[in-house]
C-alpha cells in the first residue's frame, strides 16, 4: 500500500482512537441546527485537517451531502485539506512585506523544501503557506514558524533559520 494519497500528500493515517473521538463529537451534535461547523471544527482538532475519509465520516454522521461539507470545508480558509508539518511555516505576503522581498522568501523556502503553497514535506517536518499580515510590518519581509517570528529577512537567512528545526 503507498503512503501517498492521489494528491501526492502522504496518504490518511487516522488511529481508531481518533475516529471514537470523532463520532463522540458527531453524535453529541448531529440533533443541534447548525452542527456541521462545531464538527468540522472538533474533527480538524483531532485529525489535524480534514481529508476526504474524515468528511466522509461527518457527512454520514450527520446524515448531511458529502458535498455540502466538502463545500464548507473548502469555503473556510481555517480549514485545511492537507496535514500541516511539525513546523508551520508562514511567509507574509502583505504590502510592505511583498515590497521588501517576501515573495522571494516565499519561493525560496519553496524550493529548499520541495514542496508547494499548502504541502507538507514527506517526512511531515514542515509545511508551508502565505499570509496576508502578522502585524510586525517593521521588521519586513516576515516568516512565522510556528509562533517564532523572523523578520528582516534575506533569502541568505534561510539555511541558517530551517537549521534551528533539524531535530
């Protein structure tokens, strides 16, 4: 079996413990108007993101079109399709960042990485994506990995900083 998915993400790895947490959600709100947000919410907690086996959960659950959470799962930028990495990487591509180089930023960490906006490294280290503003435009171009703030970067600083993740 490949430990990818046809999207070319590593492929879904659920426990079974996730699942009974899952449907312990599902079940104490499947009677409540409303309830496909709070589940794909609690469903993102457990799992991380929401692939198309955990929507296939929530819409059976919920008794609710596979497409209907497919299509609130895709509306929301707060939902994720693909597994975020140990380290979430996240370069700003607001104004005075953009002006300063980030998105010089952006495409290197791209290219060291391997991966696309919106992957995950194989190994699951690291994922990356854009932003529009972290509030630090003072310290323009701006990276976030995880909550640690980078600023006044230069595509030199790059090795050094994804150097301090090597675990």
């Amino acid at each position: 079996m490949s430990n990818k998915c046809s999207c070319g993400g590593p492929a879904f790895s659920g426990t079974p413990e996730q699942e009974t947490d899952l449907k312990e959600v599902i079940e104490k709100h499947k009677h409540q108007a409303g309830a496909l947000m709070p589940v794909l919410q609690a469903a993102q907690g457990i799992y991380g993101y929401l692939p198309i086996e955990v929507q296939k959960m929530v819409a059976e659950g919920l008794d609710v079109p596979l497409s209907e959470v497919y299509g609130v799962v895709t509306f929301y930028t707060l939902f994720s399709l693909q597994p975020k990495g140990k380290y979430k990487i996240s370069v700003c591509l607001g104004t005075a960042c953009y002006v300063k180089g980030s998105g010089i930023i952006f495409d290197k960490l791209a290219e060291k990485l391997g991966i696309a906006p919106g992957e995950c490294t194989p190994d699951g280290k690291f994922s990356l994506e854009a932003c529009r503003c972290v509030g630090a435009c003072g310290l323009a171009p701006v990276m976030t990995i995880n909550e640690k703030v980078y600023g006044n970067l230069t595509p030199d600083d790059l090795d050094k900083i994804l150097a301090e993740y090597q675990d």
